[in-house]
C-alpha cells in the first residue's frame, strides 16, 4: 500500500478520536474557541482528517481538552496489516 494511503487511513482514525474527545469535553468546536485558546477553523481541519497538526499543535490540544497528549493517539491503528511500499 502507497504511504500516503496509510496516512490518509491514519488521520482519519486519528479524526475520529479528536472528535471523540471534543465531544466529550464540549458540544460545539465553537465552545472549544470560547473555552480555550484554539483556534476553532484550525482544529476543524484536523477534525476533518485534512490537516497534520505538529507536535505543538497536539500540545496545544491536549491543553484545551485539559488531558495528556497521549491521550490524542489512543486508539487502534494496526501498523502491521498494512506493507508500505515506497
């Protein structure tokens, strides 16, 4: 499988756990702008799967849903199923 298909299924995981975590914490990404220091059309990108977000960008993340940024990645992605081809 081409890498960039790899990483397309990955932010697309990576997605849906964001949105997870948002809806949790607040109902609306407006809320999220209002209640934290983020930029709401920024982070919709990464809700999204549309965007890469750089480790400062996961800090400041983490900080607004006030959990660890591990927490960020915590869900299932099975590395092994795929073979990626350069």
């Amino acid at each position: 499988m081409d890498s960039k298909e790899v990483l397309k299924l990955y932010m697309e995981a990576f997605a849906e756990n964001l949105k997870t975590i948002r809806t949790d914490k607040y109902t609306s990404m407006d809320s999220l702008a209002k209640n934290s220091n983020f930029d709401a059309s920024n982070y919709h990108k990464f809700e999204k799967a549309k965007g890469n977000p750089t480790i400062e960008t996961i800090l400041k993340m983490a900080s607004a849903f006030e959990i660890p940024p591990k927490e960020l990645f915590n869900f299932d992605f099975d590395i092994t199923k795929f073979k990626i081809d350069e």
